[in-house]
C-alpha cells in the first residue's frame, strides 16, 4: 500500500520513538509487576485472535487465509520483478488452478525509476449468467525496502482473496467474479507519487477501457491492509458511497460494527485506477499511520507475520462474501 511522504514521515517517528522499553522514570519495575503485565497481555491477544469457525462466517476459514499469509512471508521480499515475487505467482496459479479456477494471466512490462520491469496480473474469472461484472482485487507486491516481507501491506489482502477464490470458484452467479491479483502497486521509489504506482491497476484499467469491458463492471472491491490487531476499517473517503454503504451494511447486520467505522479517512489505492473511470469502486483498508494509531509498522521491516490475526481475515472474508451475495442480487 503506498501512501503520501507525509503519512510516511509520521509512521515511521513512531517506530523511532517505540523502541524505548524502559519506564519513563528509568526504572525496571518489579518482576512481578512484569510478569502480570505480560499474562494480561496476552490473555488480551488471545481474546482478540480468537478465530471464528468457518461454519459462523459463510464458510470462510480466516486460519486457511493466515497459512496463505504465512507462505507468503517465507519467500521473503517480494518486490516487482524479483525471483521472490516469481514464486509467489506460480504459488498464486497454482492455488487458484487446485480451486477449479479458470486463470488469465497478463504479463507487460512498466518503465519504472528502476528500470523496464516484468509484471503479472493475475485474475480468476468466474462466469456468470447475466452481463456484469463484480471485481474483488489485492495487491501481492511488496515494497522495495530491504528485508521488508510485507505480511500485513500485502499478503495479508492477498491471503484473503486465495480463499475467496476457494469459496467462489465453484459457484456461479448471476454477474461474473472476478479476483484480481495486482502486481506493481507500491512505488518502486521511496516515495508515492505519480506515475510511480499502480502499474498494475492502471495496465487493468487502461485494458478494459479499450475493450469496452470496463463497462459491464458492477462493482470494484479493493482490500489492502485487512490482518491489523486491532481491525479498524474507516469508510475510505473517495470510494463510491452507494458502494460504501453497501459493504457497511453489510457489515452492521453480520455484527461487526466495531470493526467497520462509521468515520472516515482518505487513502490512495488501486481502487483509483478505476474510479478515475467511471467505475463504482471502493478500498476496504486498515490505515492509522499516525501517533497512536495501529500501523506504526506500516512500509518498515516489523510489518511481520506476528503482527497478523486470523480473525481479522475472517472478519473481513466474511463481510466480502456477504456483500458479493448482495450484488449478485441486484
């Protein structure tokens, strides 16, 4: 997920400042203080990671998305065009392939601050009986910083659409899904600004366009940043509102409305390439890159595989296959 140098600057003087584990005064506290401390704190953890079973969330196994998490983060780095994201693609084939998926592939190239790089899109594409078509998208590349794996900004999204994919696949709707793997949505520089992001939205979008397909397309749902600890989605401030609502409502009536927030907030993500477009679409994301706030790991190397709860992916799994339901009704 890239965001504004701004919000940068901000997450990044938290992880500064939170590597102090002394008290203010300068003292240790007593052991015994410590070691109730640390007991609240993870009897705290394992409430809040309690995962749901598949059967309370419209079959959903938020433990199965966390394994696809988990394999991601093992290949390490993943960045546009390395050998780590390669495995990562035949990974991603190979699940949707095991799934009964029917796979499309569009490989490019994009000019980049680094120089001409091989890119992958990636999309199972479900028929359906009627003309539309409903988009579930991530992205799977990571940032290029140096041993930054990306569990959170990343996998985390990626892991939950393997397993929409599972549950999906075998259906068919009224409208086609589609789930969309994008590469190339980082900014290869440090910094987020265009052109240097969203290649691989902006090459979908640009494709569609010409083709006319961009048309048929109901409805574009993004996620990115969906394992955070405590999970706190605001309503992303430039998404469709119709479609916004939609989602939210969704979400109250499954009973999360302490995760799905009534505030709102901005934020810069595959989802513009297609609402530059005309196209009704919306970013489900978890971002509090602020003081206080969850992502103080947010684009540094403790964004880790710890960091990440199965009952945040169930969570919003669930609420995704909830909303699919409804737009296929419509």
């Amino acid at each position: 997920m890239g965001m504004p140098a701004r919000v940068f600057a901000l997450a990044f003087g938290v992880v500064m400042t939170a590597g102090c584990g002394s008290k203010a005064d300068g003292s240790a506290g007593t052991p015994l203080a410590s070691s109730s401390a640390a007991s609240s704190a993870l009897a705290a953890q394992k409430s809040e990671d309690e995962v749901p079973p598949a059967d309370k969330t419209g079959g959903f196994d938020g433990k199965r998305a966390y394994a696809h998490v988990e394999k991601q983060v093992a290949f390490g780095p993943r960045p546009s065009g390395s050998a780590a994201i390669g495995k990562l693609q035949e990974y991603i084939q190979s699940e949707l392939t095991s799934y009964g998926c029917k796979v499309d592939v569009d490989s490019f190239s994009a000019d980049t601050p680094a120089g001409r790089l091989p890119m992958k899109n990636i999309v199972a594409k479900i028929p359906g009986d009627k003309r539309g078509i409903i988009i579930l998208a991530t992205h799977y590349d990571t940032k290029r910083i140096e041993n930054f794996v990306g569990a959170d900004d990343g996998a985390s999204s990626t892991g939950v659409m393997l397993e929409m994919a599972r549950l999906l696949c075998p259906k068919r709707g009224n409208y086609a899904v589609w789930i969309t793997f994008f590469d190339g949505e980082e900014a290869v520089n440090l910094n987020w600004k265009d052109p240097d992001n969203r290649y691989g939205s902006k090459q979908m979008a640009a494709k569609m366009a010409m083709s006319g397909e961009i048309k048929k397309i109901k409805a574009f749902l993004l996620a990115d940043i969906v394992g955070t600890r405590p999970l706190r989605f605001k309503r992303e401030a430039d998404s469709t509102k119709w479609l916004v609502d939609l989602v939210w409502g969704v979400a109250d009536k499954l009973g999360y409305n302490n995760v799905f927030l009534e505030e709102s907030s901005g934020a810069t993500d595959d989802h513009d390439s297609f609402l530059n477009r005309n196209v009704p679409a919306l970013d489900v994301i978890d971002f509090e890159a602020y003081p206080g706030g969850n992502l103080y790991y947010w684009h540094t190397t403790q964004d880790t595989l710890d960091k990440i709860s199965p009952k945040s992916l169930a969570i919003t799994g669930h609420v995704f296959l909830e909303s699919v339901k409804q737009l296929q009704a419509k």
